[in-house]
C-alpha cells in the first residue's frame, strides 16, 4: 500500500473513502498486455494528435528507463503514469485517467507511486509540459508541487502553447 505524504492514512485508504468504488484501486507495473488498454484510454483522455499513437506509445514503454504504473478498479484498468529517467533528471510523458475515475484521487494515487519509484533511482527532479488553456491540469501539477519554468510556444498541434513544468524531489527516506 503506498502512503500518501500528506495524510498519514494510505493513499489507497483515502481514495476508497472518495468514492463509491468496491475496491479500492490496485497500482501495479505496466506489462505487454497492457498496450492496448493503455492506448484506448490516451485516446480517450486526449485530442486527436495530442494522443499518442500505437508505436509512439510502444517506444515510450521500451525506453530503458521507463517506469509504467497502471492502475486498476475492479480489475479494468483506469488509469496509467509513463515516465523516463536519465541521471538524476526525469520526464513524466503522461497521466492518464479515464473520466469516470477523475477528481477521486486516482491520478494523485499514481503520481505518488511513480514520483517514488523515481526518486528510489536517484531522480532528483520531474518535468513535463502541460497546455496552457488546461486550467484543470495545470491546477493539479501546482497543487502536486510542479511550478512553471516557462512557456513552450505551438507546443500541441502547432498552435497550443505549453507550460514546461518541474518539481524537485527528496531523497527517499532511509527505513
């Protein structure tokens, strides 16, 4: 069970408590099989040609340094995280959640996880770039931590700007 840094309950205890699913939901890595799921649902969360397509996601996934975490609510999968790392920097390529399971702690749930695994590696700090007319999104990164560096002009589909995001991390805590 993964412990949220905010509360001292898990955070898979606090995302039963938000919603009315049976189950709470189950982080585990992505493996092959998960391709197509994973696909469906960058599909269904983004815009034609912001999602990725099949092989661009595929290379993703196959980057030496990825970490993949799916999340799953009664046994479907809900949700994903995909970044890479390099030394002590890392790139988070996307959060996905299906809508029915947004605003419920899911996508908090999976960032935790990932931003964990990260810092295990030595990571020290994550960036990513979100568009600048998603106020959802961009109200989510700053309440994770994430501050902008900047502004990335046409950054999506040649016309929508981005902000370049970035957090720090701590080394994780000696047990």
């Amino acid at each position: 069970m993964t412990w949220n840094r905010i509360s001292s309950r898990p955070a898979a205890v606090r995302f039963a408590a938000l919603q009315w699913h049976p189950m709470p939901p189950r982080l585990r890595p992505c493996v092959p099989t998960d391709v197509p799921a994973l696909f469906r649902i960058d599909q269904a969360c983004f815009a034609r040609g912001i999602a990725y397509s099949r092989s661009v996601l595929r290379w993703f996934l196959s980057l030496p340094r990825a970490v993949c975490l799916v999340a799953e609510v009664d046994e479907a999968v809900a949700g994903f995280i995909l970044a890479s790392s390099e030394a002590d920097k890392a790139h988070l390529i996307t959060l996905d959640v299906l809508a029915p399971y947004r605003r419920q702690g899911l996508g908090t749930l999976l960032l935790d996880a990932v931003e964990t695994a990260l810092a295990a590696r030595g990571v020290r700090a994550v960036e990513l770039e979100t568009a600048t007319n998603n106020q959802a999104a961009i109200a989510f990164w700053q309440k994770h931590g994430y501050r902008t560096l900047g502004v990335l002009p046409r950054y999506y589909l040649g016309r929508i700007d981005a902000y370049s995001m970035r957090k720090p991390l701590s080394a994780p805590r000696e047990t």
